[in-house]
C-alpha cells in the first residue's frame, strides 16, 4: 500500500475514534448484525472482483507495469497489497464483531459496551469504508482501460 493510504486511513481512524468517543454513542444489536453483514458482502466483493479481474486485459497491463511510486515493485504487486490488506481487515472486523456480540450483555436491544470499545468498533467499521473507496477507484481506472480496446 501506498504510505499517503496508510496516513489517511490513521488519521480518519482516529478522527472518527476521537468524534464517536466524545458523542457518547450506543451500539443496537440490529447496528451489530447490520455491520456484520455489510463486512460480509463486502469481504464477498473483494473475492468476487478478485476473480473478474483474474482474465482481464487490465490484470496483464498492470503486471507488465513498473509501480512509479514503489519502483521495488509491479502495479500488480500494488493492487495485491491493497486487496490482501482489504480483505485481511474485513476478516478481522468481522471476527471481532461477531466476538463482541457473543460476549456482550444486551439491555433493551443495546449493547452493554463502553464508549471507547463502541468507538473503537465504528472506526473499524469506517475503515473497510475507505478501503473499498480505494479499490473502487481501481476498478474504475480498469473499467476505462478495458473500453479503450
């Protein structure tokens, strides 16, 4: 991954930690499994865009190309990274949601957490956000490159 990728996503993953610790906000078990299964679709698009990418022109183009911003690597390689990190996240949010909502006690369909693990859940959840905003780009960057041709 790009090092300004990694920044934003720090700085926003803060951010929103800092923004959602001071509101005081409280998680409903229907936002839990709601969170859980937008973390599962998305999981399911990483591996099912994976695998349309997989015999396209655009895939050859990038491993043919020499990353200008990692020279040590193929664009290929960038793309790999970004999708490993994608899913690698995905899997850990989902991992760690589904762990909450086992070991959390429920009052009047809230769950019993405290603010910072609350906060710190959403940020997680925001951070799939931006890296599907990312390969979103990368798909439309492919999607123009396919229709030249």
């Amino acid at each position: 991954m790009y090092n300004k990728h990694l920044i934003y996503i720090v700085f926003i993953a803060i951010g929103l930690f800092g923004i959602l610790f001071f509101i005081d906000i409280s998680i409903t078990e229907s936002l839990m499994q709601n969170f859980i299964t937008f973390l599962s679709i998305t999981f399911g698009f990483y591996m099912t865009s994976l695998s349309v990418l997989y015999n396209s022109k655009y895939i050859k183009k990038l491993y043919d190309e020499i990353d200008p911003k990692k020279p040590t690597q193929r664009k290929i390689h960038t793309l790999k990274n970004y999708f490993k990190n994608s899913a690698y996240w995905s899997l850990f949010s989902i991992g760690l949601l589904i762990l909450c909502s086992l070991t959390t006690k429920v009052q009047n369909t809230n769950l019993l957490l405290n603010s910072f693990f609350e906060s710190f859940l959403v940020a997680v959840v925001f951070i799939n956000f931006v890296f599907m905003f990312l390969l979103f780009k990368v798909f439309i960057n492919g999607l123009i490159d396919e229709s030249k041709k």
